[in-house]
C-alpha cells in the first residue's frame, strides 16, 4: 500500500495530505525506472568484468584448447622436420651418390618464401605469434617435401637408367694385364721422360707389346679418333655417358671410327708407341665431367682385393712415365 505523505499547513496549523500532480507522478516514475536501469548496468557491467558468462566460458575454454592444440602440432612438426632432416641427408650423401647425382644445396631447400608479407592477415591477435610460427612452419615443410618428392622422382629415373649407367662406367682394365708389374706408372706428378721434370700425369701407363690388344672399359659411342705424331699420338676417346669419358693413347692402330658404338670388353685397338711416348705402352685416361680423374678407382669388375691392393703400391710410386 502505498505511503501517504502530510505537510505542515502554517496557515492553518494542521497537516494537510500531499497531492501530486500527473505530470509529476510520471517523472517520478520515470526517474525511478531511469536511475533503475542505471544500476542494472552498473550491476551487470561490474558481475561480467569478473565473471565470464557462459558463452564467454565457452569460447575461453574454445581458445584454449586451440592454443594447446598449436602446441602439440607444433612439437609434431618438430619431429616431422627431423625426419625430414634425415631423409634429406639419405637423399644427398646416399642415394645421390650412388647414382652420383648433385645433392640439392641446402640453401634451396630451406629457401623461405619472398615477396609480400604473407601473414599479415593473421596479425593482430592476442595468440597471432603462435598462429603465424605455426603455418610458416606448414608451408617450409610442404615446399621441402615437394622439393624432395621432386628429387626423389629423379632418383627413381636414375634407378632405372641404373644397368645401362653400370654398363657405361669404365670398370676393368683396357689392357689384359694379369701380372701388375707391367702396370708402368699411375696417376699423379711424375718425371716426364723427355724434359725431365716434375709433371702431372693425368692417366695410367700400361707397359706391353707393340699390337697387344687394348679393350673399351665401358659401353658408349666412340667420339674422337685421330692419328698423330706428337703429344697423345694415335688415340682413341670413348662417350660413355652419364659425364664419362675414357681416352687411348699411343696406339700403333685403332680399328673402330666416330660414331661407332661399343661395349665393355671389344677390342677398339692395339698398343704402340706413337707420339710422345718412350716405350710400347698404353696411356690410359679417365674423364668425368670433363675433369681428368684417377683411372686407379674403375678396375673393380677386373681386379680381387689382393690384387687391387697392389696395383694401388704400384700406381703410387713416384716413378718416371712413358709419355
């Protein structure tokens, strides 16, 4: 019920009953709903300020879930990259190498991405840090897994070109040469036999009759033959592929001619003294990627380890050359 309000009446020395007007009822009532209102506010913003409502509980619980959700993605990729380490390194010191093709340097591999600021639409978050480590790391991976499915698809093509690259890599000994005595000199500096100085010897020289037989180490096409009186004299050069190539020189004659394919084994030629040369012998060379190499490391398919062993004393000796 409500109060009923006097005021004292000085005219007439009595209390007289308060009677408000309509227009001063509303505003009344409207001050009251208004300041009511005003607290609500002040009630509900100071009740949310410390305590989450239960979207807001939920979307909390949302957020962290995801950040440790990015946590444990990013521990996996830490031991994806680890394998892909590994396999990175299989790739360039293993498989590479046995078909002796080029690792991949290691700045392509790990190249990162230029241009424009790919992450920018992922600033500006509280959690923004974690989310862009995150997906720079998925891209680095996903473009070294392409680079190495790539390589791995070369490796495959190399695989299966393996039998005729076996087939092409010079492998014995251009001439038959059972006892390793007659092996003269091996690669390396030498005294030449005519200036009588000290000088890289890029081949080997094996000593034996004039018109002993000399043999293709490996299969390819025959791509220089030519008769001369100096330097190399008659000397034949085999393309093996795959970088290869093999050189015959001071030939008393050659019966093969440009163009002309040859296998592991087929007589191209006999053993002479032609050009500079000192003696009857086979000077004998060994090119891969146009760069002279020691022949010494391509007899495996002609020598036992024994036998290996002791050419490798005889190629070493720092004797004089024949040519």
């Amino acid at each position: 019920m409500a109060k009923i309000k006097y005021y004292y009446d000085t005219k007439t020395l009595s209390y007289k009953r308060i009677k408000l007007s309509k227009l001063e009822k509303t505003k009344r009532y409207l001050s009251f709903f208004f300041s009511s209102i005003c607290f609500s506010i002040v009630i509900i913003v100071l009740f949310f300020k410390f305590f989450d409502s239960p979207k807001e509980k939920k979307l909390k619980n949302e957020i962290t879930n995801l950040i440790s959700q990015y946590k444990v993605i990013d521990d996996n990729m830490k031991q994806i990259e680890i394998v892909l380490d590994d396999i990175q390194l299989r790739d360039d010191n293993v498989y590479r190498t046995i078909f002796e093709a080029d690792p991949i340097p290691n700045s392509i591999r790990k190249q990162g991405f230029g241009g424009v600021n790919r992450y920018k639409k992922l600033e500006g978050y509280s959690n923004s840090k974690i989310i862009i480590n995150t997906t720079k790391k998925i891209n680095q991976l996903t473009k070294q897994l392409y680079l190495q499915s790539k390589s791995f698809d070369e490796i495959i093509n190399l695989a299966i070109n393996k039998t005729e690259m076996l087939s092409s890599i010079p492998a014995i000994q251009p001439v038959s040469n059972k006892d390793l005595s007659r092996m003269a000199s091996g690669y390396g500096y030498r005294i030449h036999p005519i200036y009588k100085t000290r000088k890289l010897h890029t081949g080997m020289d094996f000593s034996a009759k004039v018109g002993t037989e000399i043999y293709a180490t490996g299969e390819g096409t025959i791509s220089k033959v030519r008769r001369s009186k100096r330097g190399y004299g008659n000397h034949v050069k085999i393309n093996h592929g795959f970088g290869y190539e093999t050189l015959y020189a001071h030939m008393s004659k050659y019966i093969v001619k440009r163009g002309q394919k040859v296998k592991r084994g087929e007589v191209i030629g006999y053993v002479g003294n032609t050009g500079t040369s000192v003696a009857p012998h086979l000077h004998y060379e060994v090119h891969k990627d146009k760069r002279k190499i020691n022949p010494v490391n391509f007899y495996y398919n002609d020598l036992n380890p024994e036998e290996y062993e002791k050419m490798l004393e005889i190629a070493s000796q720092s004797n004089q050359s024949f040519d």
